[in-house]
C-alpha cells in the first residue's frame, strides 16, 4: 500500500487526497519527521484548513517533546517556536478552534508542571528553598503565559473537561479564589 501510494503521488502530485492518504499514514505510523514536510505541502494546497495548521503546531509540539527528553534544549526551543506559531496560525484561520487555543495553553502548562517536578525534588536548605522559590516564579509564569489561552478555549467550549482541570490547576496554583469555581 505504501509503495502504490509513493507511486500515486508521483505520478498525481496534485491530488490533495493522495497527499491526505500519505499524511494519515505518516500520523499512524508516528514518522513526525516525514509528517512535517507532508502537512506543508497540504497547506500550500489548502492555505485556508485551519486543522492543517493545528496538525503541524501538534507534531513541532511532539518534536518538541522528543527533544526535551533527549536534553537537546536548542531544538526544543526551535520546535516550540514552531508550534507555537502553526497554533496561532491554525485559531487565526478559524477563530472558534479551541482546539488550536487548548494546545497553545497546554504548551505552557507542561512547561510549568515540568517544574513542579523539580519543585518536588528541592530540600529544605537555604540554597533548597532559595531554588524552590526560583522555579516557583518560573512555573507562575509558564502559568500566566498559558492562562489566556486555556481562558479563550473555555469561551468556545464551556463544557471541555480538559480546559476546565487546566483552569482549575493554574488557579489553584495562583492561590485565586476562582479555582474553588473551576473545581465544581
């Protein structure tokens, strides 16, 4: 099937649903890299498919994530950036995707429950507490940065049970007394 569909594309580089075809295999088989270059070409076909857009921001969001793992903090950042900038792309194309503003927010919020890990691990030292306060600003800042983005996709859908944890966690964590509303 892999090899009719190479074949297709060559012959029919313009058919959009080839290059539909090829990019849900790219999806199910977890080539991210090979994805990219795919959903790119999508987007110069479609300029106006926001979900495009939204599928690029998600696989920079997973390239990102592959390389924070593996410690490699300049390509992280790079993949980021990117994401970052095909969500913002992807709610400009539709405005009423929450989708694109969920995972913009959710961005910065796994950068500020990463923190929290490292929050754990801190002792009771001086230099200890001095650390913990320093990711403790850090993380409230991932969380101010994350707030309005998890804010606009809960105003296009009020009932997403994933937003609404996500507000109820930066609240809480912000001592604001609108996590006790978030929670109910």
């Amino acid at each position: 099937a892999k090899k009719v569909l190479a074949e297709g594309i060559k012959k029919f580089p313009d058919n959009t649903g080839l290059l539909f075809a090829q990019i849900n295999s790219y999806l199910q088989e977890g080539k991210l890299d090979e994805l990219v270059a795919s959903l790119k070409k999508a987007i110069e076909k479609e300029p106006n498919n926001a979900s495009l857009y939204l599928n690029l921001g998600r696989v920079y969001d997973d390239l990102q994530t592959r390389e924070t793992t593996a410690k490699n903090d300049a390509k992280a950042s790079e993949y980021f950036d990117l994401a970052k900038k095909y969500y913002s792309q992807a709610a400009e194309k539709d405005p009423k995707a929450g989708d694109a503003h969920y995972m913009m927010g959710a961005m910065y919020y796994n950068k500020a429950a990463a923190l929290t890990q490292e929050m754990n691990n801190t002792d009771n030292s001086t230099a200890g507490l001095k650390r913990y306060k320093q990711l403790n600003d850090q993380m409230i800042g991932y969380f101010d940065q994350a707030l309005p983005h998890f804010q606009k996709a809960e105003s296009l859908d009020a009932n997403d049970v994933n937003t609404l944890i996500a507000l109820n966690e930066i609240y809480a964590r912000k001592e604001d007394e609108l996590s006790l509303e978030f929670k109910k």
